[in-house]
C-alpha cells in the first residue's frame, strides 16, 4: 500500500533537530561484518528502511541479527552464504557490498546486480576489474556478478579511473585479507570511506592513508568482531540546512559536522544563511529571500551529489539565476520535471541547469524518483502555496528517519496518508 506526504506551504522552520548514523556508511558496515565470524555491534544506526534491506539481506547469508533502538548487533557464521539473490538487492545498490567481503572471507561469491535509486546508470566495471587484479576470476553472468578466489586474494597495486565509493569499498574490504600489501590510487575520499577503514581497523585491519586518495592496505590472516559508533549523517544534516535557508527558518541541527560539509555551508552562506557553530553541531539561519547559488557536484570534498536536489530546490525560489552542474550521476536531474510542476523555471542542457528563481512557488502533486529527490520535493513543498502531495514516499524512508515527525516538531504541517485512504 503505497504512501504519500501531504504538505502545506509556508512554514518558517524553526527549533532543533538530531542527527543519527549515516545511511551511506552504517549500510556498508553492516556488510563488513561478513569479513570476522562472531558479534559485531555497531551503533547510532538510524532507523531507515534501507537497514532493515540490508539485515534481511545477512540473515538470507545465514547471519543473526538483532535490531534495538540505535543498534544492531550481527552475528556472523563460521560459513556464510555466498549467494546475494535479486528479490533483495534490487531494492538497494548497497546490497552490492557484500560482494568484497564474501570474496575476500570464503572465496566466492554471487551478487546479484543492483537495483535502489533513478539516478542513473553506476557501472561495476570498477569493482570487477579490481578484484580480477587482487587475483579472482570475476564475470557478469545471468545479472549476476560471480566471482571466485579458491586460493584467496594476493595484493595488487589498483588504480581507479574516477575515484568510485562503492568501488572503493568492495576493492577495500576484500584486500583487508589479501596476502600481501595493496594500493587503492584515487580512492574515494568520502567521510563514510573513513569510517569504513575505522571500523576495519577496529577488527585488526592495517590501513594507511585514511582520508586520503591512495590508500594502502597491508592484508591481514583474520579479523574479528568489534564494536563501533556509525559516524553523524552529512546528508541528512545538510538537508536540515537547507531547509532552514529555504524558509527562512533557525534550525540548530545537533549532532551534524560541519566539518563534513564545508562547501555545502560555504554556499549557503554565499546564499545569505548565516551559519555558526554549536557545542554538538551548527546552526544555519536565513533572515530573508535565498541568493542564487551555482553549484557543480564532484566526488567528495567537492560539493556532494546528493545535495543537488536540495541546491535545486533552494535556486528555484532564490533571487536570481544559478547555474548548477551534475558530474557524477546523469540521471540525477529526473525530478527537475517535478520540481517544474511546482511552477520552478528550469532549464536542462546536458549536464547542466540553469535555474531563474521565482518568488513563490505553487503546490501540486509530484513524485519522489529517489530519495534524495524525495526530499528536495519536500523542500520544496515547504516554500510553495497551497498543498503539495509527495508521491512515493517510500523513498524518502530509505534515508531520513522520522522525516515527518522532525518536520512537524520544526513547525511544518506535513503529514503523511495512505494513498489507498484518500
């Protein structure tokens, strides 16, 4: 039975918001656990939709897990399953995380191609043609990534044409237990990546490098359980901050880094939030109508992808023009059809968008592609007149735990329906 959010505009935002683990980080941490038999618990998991994928997912492998409020606690068999099957990884790309550990613990796996967000076709050439360097055999087949290592992994020197977090993290997590020593070149340099190689160390991983573009992984005979705090959500954090500018809003976001999100926070500032820092986080205000801010998304410390939404939504009511620029997935420009039914005045040329803010926009009904769509949308709705009804709100589940109940406690009047109700 599908659900959408209901959302009447004109809500200045205002009061105080936690932050919980990052959805991009506790989701592949969660797969990591594969790499050491025994339990692992790990902390500040948010309560998402994608957790409860990517539990189903591990219990399917043969694993036992435990769910309580912020935690879950994996137990990892002797022998795990080797087979990640369609009907769950179709559902979420991060299910493609199992594929390094799996390869890297019991020398085989089969993963099933991915599925999750519109956003654009994420080739796995990366991930394939580095484990073929770590010494698998590793192939496409049936729409399944298969690949063996009977006689385990040997060190490699790896050299990744664009610098792929998801690449990153399966080349990481299998060369953990290679023989021998590795070399990432041009590895993502994510926040998450970090706190990928944390948690690895906290097993008994060596790596060096963390933080950087090359990373080098001396391989380990065997890791064991640990316990680890899922790092703060930048994503979710900046998504609070635009809100707070895109309103007109006070918003101090407890438990954000801001650290995390310089260029983000840099370009509200240009926007004319004023953004200060807190004992447990920041606070972003805006005083009065957003300046256009042009923005070109890159691979991390660039300006985040997955803020693009959010930069779109805040540029369509913004005074001025901005040109905003994706480089890292084609598709993500999907919604800006949605965000046009919402009377945005929005230009598409490629890669690029030019935006002409308007003044105020008008309520309607729209669709969530993704979910980070999904919460520009909603944004969106925050600022325009009337009602506006967020289609699929299942998305947005995926990323933001308790997105309309925090809305509500800002001062928004959103609320979400049963489409089949209504």
């Amino acid at each position: 039975m599908s659900e959408r959010l209901r959302i009447v505009g004109g809500a200045r935002l205002h009061g105080e918001v936690s932050v919980s683990g990052a959805k991009n980080s506790v989701l592949k941490l969660m797969a990591a656990t594969l790499l050491a038999p025994g339990k692992t618990r790990i902390g500040n998991v948010p309560d998402i939709a994608d957790v409860s994928i990517m539990i189903d997912l591990l219990t399917r492998l043969g694993c036992t897990v435990e769910r309580g409020s912020g935690f879950v606690e994996i137990d990892v068999p002797k022998e795990p399953g080797h087979r990640a099957d369609y009907d769950l990884v179709r559902k979420m790309r991060a299910s493609i995380n199992v594929l390094g550990p799996l390869v890297a613990r019991i020398g085989r796996a089969e993963v099933a191609l991915p599925g999750g967000d519109a956003i654009g076709s994420r080739g796995l050439d990366f991930h394939i043609k580095g484990l073929i360097s770590l010494g698998a055999e590793a192939h496409n087949e049936h729409g399944y990534i298969i690949a063996s290592a009977p006689d385990g992994l040997i060190g490699a020197e790896l050299f990744l044409d664009f610098p792929s977090v998801g690449a990153t993290e399966n080349l990481l997590t299998a060369a953990v237990l290679a023989k021998g020593t590795t070399t990432i070149d041009n590895a993502a340099r994510e926040p998450d990546i970090v706190d990928l190689c944390q948690f690895l160390i906290g097993m008994g991983a060596k790596i060096e490098g963390l933080g950087t573009s090359l990373l080098t992984i001396h391989g380990v005979d065997e890791l064991h359980p640990t316990d680890h705090e899922t790092l703060p959500d930048r994503i979710v954090a900046g998504t609070w901050a635009f809100a707070a500018a895109m309103t007109k809003g006070d918003i101090t976001i407890t438990g954000g880094r801001a650290s995390d999100l310089e260029l983000p926070l840099e370009k509200l500032t240009s926007a004319g939030a004023i953004v200060t820092s807190t004992e447990n986080g920041f606070r972003v205000r805006m005083d009065s109508r957003p300046h256009s801010i042009d923005v070109s998304t890159l691979p991390y410390p660039g300006f985040p992808t997955d803020l693009q939404p959010m930069v779109m939504s805040l540029n369509s009511i913004a005074d001025g023009t901005a040109i905003v620029t994706e480089n890292v997935f084609e598709g993500r420009f999907m919604f800006v059809n949605e965000l046009v039914r919402l009377g945005a005045n929005i230009n598409v040329d490629g890669h690029h968008a030019a935006i002409l803010g308007v003044e105020q926009l008008s309520g309607a009904p729209v669709q969530a592609t993704d979910i980070r769509a999904g919460a520009g949308l909603v944004l969106a709705g925050l600022v325009s007149e009337g009602t506006t009804l967020v289609e699929d709100s299942f998305h947005i589940d995926r990323g933001y735990p308790h997105f309309v109940e925090d809305l509500c406690k800002l001062g928004a009047d959103v609320i979400r329906e049963r489409v089949d109700d209504v």
